[in-house]
C-alpha cells in the first residue's frame, strides 16, 4: 500500500500497518521539554508514579530539557523553575541544556537529536520545526509530556497529509520565510488543521537544512500537526556533521501514489516579499502594500529566523550603515554555535558599530519574554513566527513578521522597505 512520509513514520513507531484516521499507540524516539512547560510536566509525572516503586522517566537518554525562554532568569519564580528542573534532571540523568545553549528549536537539530523517521514531540508548539530533517515531530502539552517521560509513548491519530508542490528559483531578497509566509496567507490560519504540511518541489530540494527549518517551523501557523520535508543529500550532509557516523540507509520519503487530502501547487519565480500584518499571521500581503509604515523595533532571532545563514543576510544588506535614528534593533543568535559563527564573521561588531543590540541565544521577545518588549502603541518588525495581539509586549502595539532581509532593509529607514530597493 502506498503511504505517505507521515504514515510511514507512524507504523514505524507502532509496528503494525497504518493509514490517515487511524487511532496508535506509539512508541517517542525523543522528547525535549523546556524552562516554560518542563515543571508542570515534570509535577504530571509525579503524579502519574506517585503510587509506585518505579519513580524512574522511562529513558533518560530520550529526554532533553533546555532553558531558553527565560534565561538568565528574569524574575524569582523563573529562578525557581531553573533550580527545579535542574534537580529533576540530576536526579533522572537526562540531558540538560543551561542558559547558555540557546533555543531550544536550534539546539534539538544542532546537538544530533533528530533523525529521519523518527517520532519526536516536544511541549511546545513549533517543535514541528524538526519535520526539516525527515522526522515526524510535533508539539504536545504538559500533561501528556507527563506520560511520554513514564512511559515513553503517546496516543495519536494518524494525520492527513496536505502536499505542497513549490517550484522555481527564489527571486532576489526573496527566502524561505517569504515563501511560508506566503502559503500561509494563502491556506489560511485553519487551512491545515491536524494535517501534515509536506513540503516538496524543486524550490525546497535547493533549501538548505536552515531554510528547510523556517518552512517546518511555521507549519503551526496554518493550523498543522506537523511540517515535514523528506529526507535527502542535503538532510545527510546535515546530519553527518553532527552525528558520527550516521548514514541516510532509508530513504524517508511519500510515495509517489500516495493517498494525499490534497496537493497545492506553487510558481514562486516571481514572488515578492512578504510580510505578515497585526494581529493575526494568515494575514499576509506583499511588502510593497505595507512599505512605509513606520517602525520603533527590529527584532531579528527565534527559532524561526536566528541563525547564522539568518543574520549573515542582515550583515550583507546593512554594510556599514548605521540603524535609523528612534529604531531599536535587536539581533538575538539561535544557539551559542550560531552566535560563535556570527562572532568570528564580524557580524557583531559590525552591528554593535551599527547602534543594535546583540544577545545571548534565548528567545528573547517572541515570546513576550524578559526583555525587547513593545510599549502601548509601538510597532514592531520581526522575524519570529507570530505576531498575536501581545505577543511581544503590549496588546497595544502593533507586530509584523517578516523575512530578515525584510527587517535589515526596514532597520536602516525607520520603516518597513522593501529590500530588493536598498
């Protein structure tokens, strides 16, 4: 029977044959929590074992907890949170990435977590971000993260997969972000509800492993259980620079005549860019619709948009030109290997010289988080993934997303440009 890349996985983690719809008991390959949502999982599972003698996870070297969204601790309940989770990694022998290692949706891939064909969940909602690389991995809450750290399983059903065909060569100043941004707006917020987004087509086979993870990042946006690109070359070439002797022996790949709920073809040879508009990220138009709006923050980071291939973009298009007078611009790595690379380019000082604000690898204010936010009235560009009535700040203000070519060239007018001008 042909399958796609989503059933695939799921009958490999239940080991019995599958289909879209159906109801499984599967087996984690992975599963990461972090400083946010790891202590109310942590207390589920207390809960879950209280009554027996095996108060042990079920494999402390298939769990990952890392500290990103409030690091260094901003307030005492964040200390709190830091020290608790600490301990119950001691205590557990799990892998605990600190403050100082980044976000946890670049780190995960980066540290050799993923793999093709795996099942990965993660108790945040853009762990779909890991699909890039051939894995199925999605974002779950607390309470079955509770279940999944004492059993090491968790019931799904199987989704339908939505295949996107996206041919062409990407236009000057055009990246991955426009073109997600774009599908989004497109599909609508709703549009892939409990679906896998397949990417595919010749403008994603010429994605890098980075790109592939601002496409799969989104995938949420639209409503999605996952986003998901099939495992090839590049993905090995990824992998194998960070994992010892790995080797791509199954190709994790849909088949050709596979059962898809639909197939939505894409020419983005001539795509501008694109621009996400308050409140709500379904809300997209060409940049040129929004040009001239002005601006009081750049915000250039996140799991969607904070590595190294990110920023090198921002450094190329600001040169030596300095941040526009009554413009913040904050530029925030992924990880510290990110920030290590935007260092030894010279990209800091350059943009230290420049009036920005760089930081250490956190999440910084996607999240609404300990620093970065928006006052009453402000607007904000971002490259992060959402921009939510008070996502970054103040429900009074006011935030676009947008690729980081998009925000370099919107830094250095006080307004949001287009960057194929500059």
């Amino acid at each position: 029977m042909a399958q796609t890349l989503s059933e695939k996985i799921f009958e490999k983690a239940s080991g019995k044959k599958v289909k879209a719809g159906d109801f499984v008991l599967a087996d984690i390959d992975c599963a990461m929590t972090h400083d946010i949502t790891g202590p109310l999982a942590v207390e589920g599972f207390r809960e879950i074992v209280r009554d027996k003698k095996k108060k042990r996870v079920w494999n402390p070297g298939k769990i990952v907890i890392l500290f990103d969204h409030q690091v260094p601790a901003d307030s005492l309940n964040a200390a709190a949170n830091h020290i608790f989770l600490r301990e119950f990694a001691n205590e557990q022998g799990i892998l605990n990435y600190d403050v100082f290692e980044g976000v946890c949706h670049q780190v995960m891939p980066e540290k050799g977590h993923v793999r093709p064909g795996e099942l990965i969940v993660g108790s945040d909602s853009h762990t779909c971000a890991y699909g890039a690389l051939g894995a199925f991995s999605t974002g779950i809450g607390s309470t079955d993260m509770a279940f999944v750290f004492a059993t090491g399983k968790l019931w799904f059903r199987v989704p339908e997969t939505i295949r996107f065909e996206i041919e062409g060569k990407l236009p000057g100043c055009v990246y991955p972000k426009d073109v997600i941004l774009h599908l989004i707006g497109d599909v609508g917020a709703e549009g892939a509800r409990y679906k896998t987004a397949e990417f595919c087509g010749s403008t994603v086979r010429a994605m890098d492993v980075p790109g592939r993870m601002t496409m799969c990042n989104m995938a949420i946006e639209m409503g999605g259980k996952a986003g998901i690109v099939e495992a090839d070359g590049v993905t090995e070439k990824y992998l194998m620079e960070r994992i010892q002797g790995f080797r791509l022996d199954e190709k994790w790949m849909s088949d050709k005549d596979a059962t898809f709920a639909e197939t939505r073809k894409y020419d983005i040879r001539d795509l501008p860019p694109q621009v996400a508009c308050p409140h709500n990220v379904d809300n997209v138009k060409p940049v040129e619709e929004v040009e001239g709006t002005r601006i009081n923050q750049v915000f250039v980071g996140s799991c969607t948009n904070g590595r190294f291939e990110d920023i090198k973009i921002v450094a190329e298009i600001m040169g030596d030109e300095k941040v526009a007078n009554g413009v913040r611009l904050l530029i925030i790595p992924a990880s510290h290997a990110e920030y290590m690379k935007t260092l030894r380019a010279g990209y800091i000082e350059q943009f230290m010289e420049a009036g920005a604000i760089v930081e250490s690898p956190c999440c910084g204010p996607c999240m609404g988080g300990s620093f970065g936010l928006l006052g009453k009235g402000e607007v904000g560009l971002s490259t992060s993934n959402r921009n939510f009535k008070g996502r970054q700040g103040s429900p009074d203000a006011f935030v676009y997303l947008s690729s980081p070519a998009t925000a370099a060239a919107s830094a250095l007018y006080g307004e949001i440009k287009d960057p194929r001008k500059v």
